[in-house]
C-alpha cells in the first residue's frame, strides 16, 4: 500500500474529499457519508484525522473494511505526522478506584459503581431510558406488587435452578439480554459476557449491534457446545439481513431472536444530551436545519433498522434460517397470542427496557394478562421469557410462577462489567443471581425450577393495572 503523509491526509477533511485514519489504514470514506447510520457529521468531525481511538470506542477493527470494502482503502500513513487540530479540551475526570469485587453483595451494587466509574458518555448510553423514564422505573417497581406465598415441610435441602431455553440446557432459568456496544464500558466487550456465561453455565443472546464480531464472541466461549443465540434487527435492505443472519449461522449461533418493539429508536433525551461524543463545534444554523446531524450513541447505531415490518415478515425470516425463532418485544397478550398462532418458537415480554416508548406498560404486567386472558398458550411449545427491572432472584421466581421459561438481565450485565471488572464483574453478577434464587426457591418449597407454580404468587396489587378490554 501507498505511504500517504499526514498533510496530505489532513487536507481531505469535507464532503467532498473524506478521509480518516483507523490504526494506521487510511479509508476514503466519501461515498459511505449518507450510508452512516448515525449521520454524516459523526464522521465528518474526524475527517483527515486520526479516527482510531473513537472508532474503537465503539467498533471491531475489522468492521471498516467490512463496511467500505478494499477498494476504500488508499494507504498507510504514520499518524505522528498527522497535523495536530486545535480541539476542545476534554474535562479533566477524576480517576475513581473501583470497590474490590468482593464488596458487590447484590446486583444494585454494580450500578453504583457504573456510575461512579464509566465514562459520562457511556453511562448516559446505558442507563438512559425514553422520554421521562417513567416505563424504565416501573419496569423495576412492578416486581414490587407481587407476593410470594412460600410452601413449608417441603425437601428442599438440594435445590436445582436448572431448566432448558430453546432446547438448550441452562445451569440457570436466565440469560444475558443482548445489550449493545459492551465496548463502551470494558475494552473485552461482549467477548466478557461470552466467557462469563460459559463459565456460569447460561446462555448469552449477542446483540445486533455488538462492538465485537461474532467471529470473536463465539471464539470467547469455554466450549464450541456452549450455545449463543442472536439478536436480529432488521435492516431497510432485507438482504443485509439475510447476509448477516447467514454469517451468524456459519459462526454457530443457536437461535435468531427478532426484535420488534423498535421500528424506530426512543427518544432517549439522557442519550441525547450526550452528543459531546462528537466533540463537535456547534454551528447554530445547522441546529435547525439538519436537526439529525449530531445524534446521541443510540440513534447513531440503530438507523438501519427497517420500521416496515409486519406478520408477514416472519415468513421471510423463516425461509432463509431454520434455526429456532423468537420475537423479541411482545407488550400485549393480543400480539402474544399472535405469535403462538404463527407457530413462533419463543416470545420475549419487553418494552426494550423502557427505552423505546416511555408509559409503555412493563412487561410483568403483559405476563398476568396472558394468564388472565390467555392461558392456553402457556406451556404448550412457546417459551414466555420477560426482561425489564429484573435485580433479584425473587424477581425470577415470581416470573416463572406466572409461566415464563426464563428472563433476560440487561443493563446489569453492563453494570457488573464497569470499573474493570470485566468478565469477573459478570460472573459475580451471575453468582449473586443464584445464591438469591436459591435461597428464595427454598423459601417457597421448590426443590427445582418445575416445582415453581402459580400458587406460589399473589398478584393481587398487580391485577388492577390490567387491561380490561381485550379481543383474542
């Protein structure tokens, strides 16, 4: 490859002329401009720059060729002679050490330090949800309104937490929601979670738009039997899609959970304020009349997704995969029954952890009115998973009593990573999910997941927040 100087890189630095510099390559990313998911500005602040450090917050090395192909690449360049651009200065954080491992007793402990010790962009990322965040906090509160009745003179000196998810054996009746860009918060990324899951014996879903490749996600696992499941969003070109579904099954993947409770990203303002990612200098005309320039990390990475979906899509997705099929974001018991009646594997009761549409009605709520209202699709070949404010394993049992399979850990995966603990910080996380659930299954006289029953819950305080008028 051609050696370019660093002056010649700084002059491409517009519209019309793109260049930047990623460990080294230097990409013309001209003709990629209107393609970026995240608008043309993002990239445009790092033209005829060294763009290494910022690409890497949230990207795999190899994604840029990926995405521009070989035929962008113009050449080396030695990035000690790129010219120094007069930038804001950052402010100045104060390091803060984390509290050793061994002091987090609970799951509410890892978010203290998340937001002690990630950076202001990222905790605004992670721990952001819509609008108000009214949805986000009742999605936490509701767990609140339900009961245990334990059982007593029951033998529960061996308790197993054990169950299976899709045919796949899970030491645990839980899994690891597929949450996005894990690089923001641990430079392992979603290759942490992929150890941590293997090593703790539960299954870990990977997100569409994970900061490491699948590749490497499924090469970070304890065994090639340690199943991975994979969160599909649909892109506006369905044959992107198709490509990426088919790479992620030559990877080894388990299972495709669609989502659909996001044609479009939440209005997510915490995520918003945080534009400072682009460090850019705000040219006030330009706040008005390209409102999207600059965007918040979620809408920069999620403007592909395809807000044409319907019904009928679940034919397209089932003719180019036979792997086993869940949709993910189910918030009514009508569209519940729907997806029973389209023979869909699994069903996931989200509300994209309050993220997407704020007053959204968590989804613990959606779990009691298919019992209500719908009892017959209950055990009978569709798994129920739910996530959403799940921080206890009382939390777990009280959803496997109304008749889930298992539920989803989100942000708290993320949490548990901060402040450099990594893989370890997930394990831990895990560990104390299953002394909790333990301990409380013992409670209740369930000497094993199938013992959990709905006898054991009073859902009293929750039902007066069903719906009353439902059609199936």
């Amino acid at each position: 490859m051609a050696a370019i100087d660093g002056n010649e890189l700084a002059v491409h630095n517009n519209r019309e002329s793109c260049w930047l510099a990623i460990n080294g390559t230097v990409w013309d990313a001209t003709s990629f401009l209107s393609q970026h998911p995240g608008g043309e500005s993002l990239i445009l602040n790092l033209a005829g720059k060294d763009a290494t450090e910022k690409y890497g917050t949230f990207h795999s090395p190899g994604l840029v060729e990926e995405t521009l192909g070989l035929d962008a690449r113009k050449g080396t360049v030695d990035v000690q002679t790129i010219p120094k651009m007069d930038e804001k200065p950052s402010p100045q954080q104060h390091e803060r050490k984390s509290p050793p491992l061994s002091s987090m007793v609970s799951v509410n402990d890892f978010e203290l330090v998340a937001e002690k010790t990630m950076t202001p962009t990222a905790w605004a990322y992670v721990s952001s949800g819509a609008d108000d965040e009214f949805s986000m906090r009742e999605n936490v509160r509701v767990w609140q309104k339900v009961f245990l009745r334990g059982r007593v003179l029951r033998k529960v000196g061996t308790v197993d937490c054990s169950t299976n998810i899709l045919g796949y054996k899970s030491a645990l009746p839980f899994y690891t929601s597929p949450v996005g860009l894990a690089k923001l918060v641990h430079p392992s990324g979603e290759c942490a979670i992929a150890s941590a899951a293997g090593k703790e014996g539960i299954i870990q879903v990977v997100n569409t738009v994970s900061s490491m490749p699948i590749e490497a996600i499924m090469d970070a696992r304890t065994s090639d039997t340690q199943p991975v499941f994979w969160q599909l969003y649909a892109d506006k070109d369905l044959l992107k899609s198709e490509v990426l579904v088919r790479r992620v099954e030559r990877a080894g993947v388990s299972a495709i959970w669609l989502t659909v409770d996001s044609p479009v990203v939440g209005n997510r303002e915490r995520d918003e304020r945080s534009k400072s990612v682009a460090d850019i200098e705000e040219k006030i005309e330009a706040v008005v009349e390209t409102p999207q320039g600059v965007v918040g990390i979620a809408k920069a990475n999620t403007g592909f997704i395809n807000a044409n979906m319907d019904w009928s899509s679940i034919e397209w997705l089932r003719g180019i995969t036979k792997l086993p099929l869940v949709i993910k974001g189910i918030q009514t018991v009508e569209d519940a029954v729907a997806a029973f009646d389209h023979g869909i594997d699994g069903i996931v009761l989200s509300n994209h952890g309050g993220r997407s549409q704020d007053t959204a009605q968590p989804p613990l709520v959606t779990l009691l009115e298919i019992n209500h209202y719908a009892p017959h699709i209950i055990g009978k070949g569709m798994q129920i998973f739910v996530d959403g404010g799940i921080r206890r394993g009382t939390d777990i049992i009280k959803a496997l009593a109304l008749g889930a399979t298992a539920v989803g850990i989100g942000r708290p995966v993320l949490y548990s990573m901060s402040g450099g603990y990594g893989e370890y910080g997930v394990r831990r996380m895990i560990q104390i999910l299953r002394n909790e659930l333990q301990t409380n299954m013992a409670f209740i006289g369930a000497k094993d997941v199938q013992a959990i029953e709905r006898g054991m819950v009073n859902t009293r305080r929750l039902e007066r927040l069903m719906t009353g008028s439902v059609k199936l």
